[in-house]
C-alpha cells in the first residue's frame, strides 16, 4: 500500500455542538446536513451547505428528564425523524427542514423507533413517499408525509416478528421500476437475524404476502452491543451492505435487478457474493473486542473500537489506518458514541458527548488493483488500474506465473500487453531460451494486435519475423508428416490458412520485396501466389494459373475490377489455347473489352491445325462483337469474314454480306470490313457466290454478272435487276445474259429459238427480237423469227401511234394558246369617273400635274398613268410604286427604284436629243424597245398582282400598327398634367 498518502483523515468539524442542551446522544447526516440529538430532548440541526443552523425542543410539555433516542435525516437532508424517551415513555416526532415546530406522531407513541428506511429512489423535498420504520418491539411500520398538509398521510403496521420477537436495530429499502409498477426490497437486522422482503405492488402488499410464505433471512448468533445496517450508496443505487452481527462483520454485494426490464417474480434473496468478516482479525492480542458501531465506503470499513476507528479493507480483510480523534478531557471517559455517513456528500461523520468529528476520503480506490493483485484476482486488479504502468504490472504477474507453469502461449498473450515496465527483446530471449517457437509466433501477432497505427517500422519487423516463423512451421509439418497434404484437417492444413489469414490482415505492413524473396526462398508457391494477389500483382498470379492449366482460375483473376485491362490482352493467346470456350465466355462477360487487342490471339488460335474445325469459340465472340456490341472495327469484321469464308458451309458468309451493319447511322457506312480483302479472300476460297454479291456491292455490274453467270444465270438475272438508275448498263447486263442463254442452248434450232423468245418475256420488254438476233448463226432461218420478229413490229407500230397522236395534241394545244393572246390584247375594263386611288385616295382620272407624272412614263392626255387590276383596286402609277417599295423588303425595293432610275435617264437623253439634232429613226429603235424593256421589268415587279390581294398584304399581318419611325405620334397622344404657373382662368363658350 502507498503510505505516502493517507486514505482517510479526521478533522474536528465542531467542539461543544450541544450548545447547552445536554450532551450528544445520536446523530444523522445527509446532503451536507447534521441532525444531533441531546440528552435534554432537544434537536439541533446544522446546515453546512448554506451556513445556517436551528434547534427544536421535543421535551416541551413532558414531564421529567427527557432524552433523544434515535435521530434520522433523509439523504436529501430535509426529513427529519426523531424519537424522544423518559418517565412518561416514548414518542416520535417528524420535522421538516422548513417547519419551525415539529409534528408528533401520535399512532407510534409509546413505541421507541431503532431505525428508518427512505426510498431513497422517489423520496422529494416535500414527500417522504413510503418510508419504514423499525420499532424495539419487532414492528415494521409504513409512514408517508407531505410538507405541504403539515401532518402524516397515513401509518400502517406491515409487519411484526412473531416466531423470535426482537428488536429491529437497522434497516434499509431499495426500489426498482418494472413493467407492472415498483419492485421493493427491504432489508432488516436484529441483533441475531438479517431478514430481507421484497415483492411488488405497495409495501402493504409486499408485506401482506409474507401471511402465507416464510420470511427469509440469515441468523448470525452472538452478541453485540449495537446492531447496525447499511448499504454503500453510488450514484442513487445500492451496490453492497454491511451487517455489524455478533459472530462478525457479514457483507456482500446487492442484486435489485433493477431497469424496466425486471421480471416480476425477481429474486427472493438478492444477496450475491456474501463474506463473514471474523472480528479476530481486528484484535491486536488475544481479547476479542467487537466494535460498537460501524461505517461503509465502497471498499473499506470504518469500525468504532473505543476511542479510534479502524479502517478494514473490505476486500483484503486487511487494516490499513487506524484514526485517532482529539477529545475534550470531560469526552474521553466516555469515548467516540457513534459513527454515521453522509451517502449524498461521501463524507463519514464521528461523535463523542460533546464534539463532531469529519472524516473524509482521498481517493480509497487508488490501491485497490495491487489488493486484488495480490489475492490473484486479476480481472478486478486490472478494473482498478489507473494507469498503464500499473496494467504492465498486472499483466507481468500473469505471463510470469502462465511461464513458470509452462501454459507458454497464456504467457505469450500476456507478455504481448506489456508496453513500459519489461523490453520486446527480453521476452522474446525468454521464448527462444524456451525453445518455443509456437508461442514466440503467437507472442509476435499479439504484440502486432496491442502496437499503434503509427508505429509503422515496428510493425514492419514483427510481421516479417512472424512470416518466417510461420514458413518454419510450415515446412516443419510437412517434413514431420507428409500425408498431411493431402488431409484436410491436418494441423499443416490448419497453419496453412491460418498464415493466409495472417498475410490477409498484414498484407499493408509487410514489406512487399522481403516477404516474396522469403515466400521463394521456402518454396512456398501458392502462398507466393496469394500474397501476389494480395499485394495486386495479378500477373504472377495469372501466369501461375496458365502453368497450372486451371484456365477458369486465371480467367476468375482477370475478371476482377482491380486488375488491369492489359493483363487481358497479353495472356490471351495462352488463355484461348488452353480453353477457348472458358475464355470467350469470359471476354463476353467483361466490360470495356477491346476486340481489336483480341485479334492477334483469336488469329494465332485459328491458325493452328488443332484448331481448324474449332473456331467456332472465335466466330461465336466475334459475332457477339458485332452484332451485340455493335462493334464497328474494320479489323473485327474483317477477321470474321475470314472465317466465315473458311467454313465449307457459305450461307453464314452470305447472311455476313448481305447485312448492313451501318443501317440507322447518318451517312453512315453499310459494312465496315474492307470489300477488296473480301474479294480476294472468297475467290481463293472459290466462294463464287460471295464474290457475285461483292462485286455488285461495289458497283461493279458487269464483273457480277459475268461472275454469277458461272454459277447459275438465275443469280445473274437478279444482279442485273439490280441496276435501276441507268437503263443502258441494266440493258447491257441483260445482254450478257441472253447472249450466255442463246450460246448454252444445246437442244435443236428451233427448240432454242423458243427458248430464246421466252426469255425476252423475263426482260419485261427491255430487250427487243432485234437485239439478240445477233448471237444466232448466220445461217438461222427467218421463218423460226416469224412470230417475234411480226410482235416487235406489232409493238413499234403502236408507238407511230401514239408519237402521231401527242403530235396533235400539241398542235391543238398550241392553237388555243395564239387564240388566247390575240383575246387578251382585246381585253379592257372600265373605270368610273369618280373611282379613287387605293393609296393617296384622290380620283384615278384626276390630272397629272395634281399629283406629278410618273418618272419613265408616257403622259396620256392631262391623265396620270395608273393600274387597275382584275379585283376592282386602282392606284396611280407613282402611288403604287411608293407604296410597293415602302411595304416590300430591301432588295426588291431597291431593283424597283433602280428601273424607275433608268427609265428617268433614259427619258432625260431623249429629251436633250429632241432639244438637238433630229435622230433618224433608225437610231431611235433601239432606245425605244430599250424603254419598253425596262417598264415591262417594272410593270412586273409593281403590278405582278394587287397589293392590297396578294402576298404584301398577308406579309404586312406581321409588321407593328406603329412603326419605330411613327412614335412620335404616339408621344403627341400623352396626357400630361396640367401644371399651372398662375391662378387658373375660366372661358365661357358661346352655346
């Protein structure tokens, strides 16, 4: 024990507290208040926490000499309860912190209380609750108070011992909630018996029920001269009790239970870990003296043994203090009366007649772990360490006593805790010396388990030293038994994974190039292996596999996320070879594949003779390529052209060519493979019929057909069919053909005439008689022609026809086309005298100099020139020109009034001719039809319909009422207010 620093100390709190009232008799303490009572019958109360103290005389009115027996204050220091003896008997009092006279409790008179129990769990500052009352007759009374009613609500008798009437010296109460109410549990001691209740309900009905069961408790036989009770209290809960009995100290720890989760029936005895503390351990010679009163902290007693107190270790049994007090002479016949405590503010109180002693605490725990450790209860010792000086210590002492009792890998696990007080090198020497390899190793990974974060090199050393030792192990096994490879549940098996384990977990702290030289250096390959696969070095890790020949491990390796796209790529060739099927079934399955990298392997794969009626593997992914994935490499396709031009079988060639892969894309390609590799591959492969449809696909007609004609004229006819656009390539390839059915005729002469003219039919009358009349011989008789060569002339016949007919169609026509030009001429309309212009709405026949001849026209008469069109609208030339050109857009605006510029020089040169020299009337031609030209351009861009009919008018639905240059009419329509500079004048207006 540290004895440096005592545990408990003593301090005189106050000398003469009687004031005067006798001398001190029994005394209370809670929440920093004192209660005392004197042998004149007078209460005082002291109130340290605000300073303040008063006194309560309970004699008044009773004859004689009065005395207080018992003295109880709640642990919230404001219930009071006191009972008062003399001549005339007993009576007990209740007094309330704030009450100035107290309240007698009339039912218990005559009774003397020996002891009170609080609920400590509900009781308030102006409730008592329930609160039991022990009597010196064996009673059991129930008491509840309000400060506010100024009296008691009820007493009720709960109980009384019958079989051994006694005297109830101490008692104690503990509540806990649970799902049907309150639980309670009540302890109480005699001087021989503890009785403990307990039940739910009310403490009526806990009591009542003990009618009909046995009342449980434990008798301790032997004498005592003040049997007490108490319970140690932390944080509102009781946590242990102790009993001062005749035969000895009997203590333990206090189950309740407790929480919302109780179960209702609970435990009849809630006492766990019971101990008798024998009072010879407290004797110094051979005279046992039995303390007369006792206090109880969370590991120690205090015990009154005439002047001193006594502090026990309640764990160890042993003393560790003795506390002397400094008594007045007149108090020290007498000795220390009593000891009690204070729960609430963990401080010890001790009396003697005339004085109040404070003992208090530092730290009692402080100890207590190297009290367990020496009882070898080693998992309290280390709940009792406060620092990790003293966890090492406690962990020494078990790896020392697991060592001494060859239990190595216990002491490993303990020594691998121990951080300051004993070296890494030490323990280590100490397994080594052992010759203990085993234990070192689960010393190293217990240490790695306890090491920090940050203790990067360290954790480096260890998991490599653990490696090598696991490696050790593992080949020392082998070497011991070699069947073990081949058992599953051999102790090798066993080590194996747990050293795959431990590369797993260790895989970020060992050093990489260490650990596979060590991995090689044992042999081991599969470790190696998985500890490349560990660290993402996946191309040991493949290779491994593909020498092995497990291709679907390999495969399973490279699918991962992590690994990398290359890796697919490189080990391809070796992959496809070793299983195709397991391959491509791969390469469908991952994303983001590149075929075109594939190439080379699929190519190398098809290659082999091996391979050659197996390359299906290759076809049925490279179809996956393009026709799922929509894979649009010339190489890929390519490449599954090939090999569908190598199958004796070309009809999945042909279904190839005749798809179009580019179909949906804008401007987008119809085939992506190279047309003139495929050529020359079918015609190495003789696949004629390819080689037709490649021809045509890449317009060359005549080389199809020519090709197709080879392999039967009924796919030549179809690709000559082809030709739409260009009617005499479509008649030429027809020729070929009927030039090759005439020339592969071998029946008689006339049997291949008729021949002949039905295929003419197939033509559609494309080709004539005429024309494949060439390529009979020269010596073919015309009668065999007679009817083909009479139906052609038959059919030109009907096109004379028909020519003649269109001929006069178009002569006829052409007629009535002169008759309605010559009407047209003739054709006038009337204007009437009073008809207005459509824009400046002035008469049409209004003089010209009113409104200004139009420039480039001819004056007729005093009229000005004007248009009048087929609706009804007239306008003056020079109006419509202004509006035509205002309403229409720029450019046609500007070509108006540029004809209108060249007709006004035109006419000004004419003038200054007339003003001049005469000009023949040969040089005046010209300029005339010149004129003409020019109003005609613009007749037809003023007057090509009505302005107020036509497409003007609808363009103009879009341009504003108002326009930009016009807002200055919009401002002139403002009101604006009329401020006046003067007195306004009125105007009268002439009705």
């Amino acid at each position: 024990m540290d004895h440096g620093r005592q545990v408990f100390t003593v301090d005189l709190l106050e000398r003469y507290a009687a004031k005067g009232r006798g001398v001190i008799t029994c005394m209370a303490a809670g929440n920093d208040v004192i209660v005392i009572g004197t042998s004149k019958g007078w209460v005082i109360r002291h109130d340290f926490g605000v300073g303040d103290s008063n006194e309560i005389d309970l004699s008044a009115g009773r004859p004689g000499e009065q005395s207080i027996h018992r003295v109880f204050v709640d642990p919230g220091g404001s219930h009071c309860i006191a009972t008062v003896v003399g001549p005339g008997g007993a009576e007990t009092f209740y007094t309330h912190a704030k009450w100035t006279k107290p309240r007698v409790l009339s039912k218990l008179k005559g009774l003397v209380v020996n002891a009170v129990a609080w609920n400590r769990q509900q009781i308030t500052e102006v409730s008592t609750k329930e609160v039991i009352l022990g009597t010196e007759n064996g009673q059991l009374h129930e008491l509840a108070v309000d400060e506010k009613d100024k009296k008691e609500k009820y007493i009720n008798l709960l109980f009384e011992l019958s079989e051994l009437p006694e005297a109830f010296m101490g008692l104690q109460m503990e509540t806990a909630s649970i799902i049907n109410g309150t639980r309670y549990y009540v302890m109480a001691v005699t001087p021989t018996r503890l009785y403990s209740f307990t039940g739910f309900g009310s403490l009526e009905t806990v009591f009542s029920s003990y009618a009909d069961r046995t009342v449980h408790f434990m008798e301790l036989p032997g004498e005592i001269p003040n049997s007490e009770l108490h319970f140690y209290i932390k944080q509102r809960r009781a946590v242990h009790f102790a009993w001062l009995s005749g035969a000895g100290i009997y203590h333990g720890g206090l189950n309740f239970g407790g929480g919302q989760h109780s179960s209702s029936s609970g435990n009849e005895n809630f006492i766990e870990n019971k101990a008798l503390l024998d009072y010879s351990k407290l004797s110094e010679g051979s005279e046992m003296i039995k303390p007369c009163s006792i206090a109880l902290s969370e590991f120690h007693f205090l015990l009154l043994l005439g002047n001193k107190v006594k502090v026990v270790n309640r764990i160890s049994e042993h003393i560790i203090e003795e506390l002397q007090f400094d008594q007045v002479s007149e108090s020290k016949s007498k000795g220390i009366i009593g000891l009690c405590s204070d729960a609430t503010a963990g401080l010890f109180y001790a009396y003697d007649q005339n004085s109040i002693f404070q003992v208090s605490i530092d730290d009692e725990g402080r100890d207590m772990w190297k009290v367990y450790l020496d009882m070898k209860e080693y998992a309290a010792a280390l709940a009792n360490c406060r620092d990790p000086i003293q966890r090492d210590q406690v962990y020494l002492v078990q790896a020392e006593a697991a060592f001494s009792s060859k239990d190595y890998f216990r002491a490993a696990s303990f020594y691998a805790k121990i951080n300051y007080i004993l070296s890494f090198e030490e323990v280590t020497l100490k397994f080594i010396s052992a010759g203990e390899q085993d234990a070192l190793r689960t010393f190293l990974l217990r240490k790695l388990d306890n090491l920090e974060k940050g203790d990067k090199c360290q954790i480096t050393m260890i998991s490599t030293w653990a490696t090598e030792l696991y490696l050790d192990k593992i080949n020392r096994l082998l070497l011991e038994d070699e069947s073990s490879l081949e058992n599953s549940n051999s102790e090798y098996q066993s080590t194996i994974q747990e050293f795959r384990a431990f590369l797993s977990d260790s895989k970020d702290e060992l050093d990489e190039a260490t650990t596979m030289k060590l991995l090689e250096s044992y042999g081991r390959v599969d470790e190696l292996v998985y500890f490349a696969s560990l660290k993402g070095h996946y191309e040991i890790v493949v290779h491994h596999y593909i020498q092995q020949g497990e291709a679907k491990k390999a495969l399973e390796v490279l699918q991962k996320p992590s690994v990398p796209e290359d890796l697919q790529y490189k080990f391809a060739p070796d992959l496809i070879a070793l299983d195709a099927y397991e391959t491509v079934e791969s390469w469908m399955a991952t994303k983001n594949l590149n075929p075109r990298k594939l190439i080379p392997a699929m190519m190398r794969y098809s290659s082999e003779p091996h391979a050659k009626n197996e390359t299906h593997e290759v076809i049925k992914y490279l179809e996956y390529c393009v026709h799922r994935l929509h894979n649009e490499d010339p190489g890929v396709h390519n490449l599954l052209l090939s090999l569908y031009a190598k199958q004796e079988d070309d009809s999945a060639l042909l279904r190839f060519l005749e798809c179009k892969f580019g179909k949906g894309q804008i401007n987008g390609p119809e085939f992506f493979y190279d047309p003139k590799y495929a050529l020359r591959l079918c015609l190495k492969q003789k696949r004629m019929r390819a080689c037709v449809h490649i021809y045509s696909m890449m317009s060359m007609h005549e080389e199809a057909v020519a090709l197709a004609l080879q392999v039967d004229p009924e796919l030549a006819m179809a690709e000559a069919d082809k030709v739409e656009d260009d009617e005499d390539l479509r008649k030429k390839l027809w020729l070929m053909i009927a030039k090759h059915v005439v020339e592969q005729e071998k029946g008689t002469k006339r049997e291949n005439i008729r021949k002949a003219i039905a295929f003419l039919k197939e033509t559609d009358g494309l080709l004539k008689i005429e024309d494949i009349l060439p390529f009979f011989p020269d010596f073919a008789l015309i009668d065999d022609f007679k009817e083909a060569i009479c139906s052609s002339l038959e059919d030109y016949n009907k096109q004379i026809e028909q020519l003649k007919e269109e001929m006069n169609d178009a002569t006829h026509g052409a007629d009535n086309i002169r008759k309605d030009i010559s009407a047209l001429a003739q054709r006038c309309t009337v204007i009437d005298r009073d008809e207005e212009c459509g824009v400046c709405r002035r008469k049409i026949l209004t003089a010209g100099r009113e409104i200004g001849m139009g420039r480039g026209y001819t004056s007729v008469g005093p009229m000005a020139p004007f248009y009048v069109f087929p609706c009804g609208h007239a306008f003056h030339a020079q109006c419509l020109i202004a509006h035509v050109t205002r309403c229409t857009v720029e450019s046609h605006a500007e070509y108006i009034l540029d004809l209108q510029k060249q007709l006004t020089l035109i006419g000004s040169e004419a003038r200054r001719e007339s003003n001049g020299t005469l000009s023949s009337s040969e040089d005046s031609i010209p300029s005339m039809t010149t004129v003409d030209k020019l109003r005609a351009q613009l007749d037809d861009a003023i007057a090509s319909e009505c302005p107020f009919c036509g497409e003007l008018m609808i363009r103009e639905i879009s341009l504003p009422f108002i326009l930009p240059e016009e807002d200055h009419h919009v401002a002139s329509w403002d009101i604006k207010p009329n401020v006046a500079s003067g007195p306004q004048r009125s105007i009268s207006l002439p009705v």
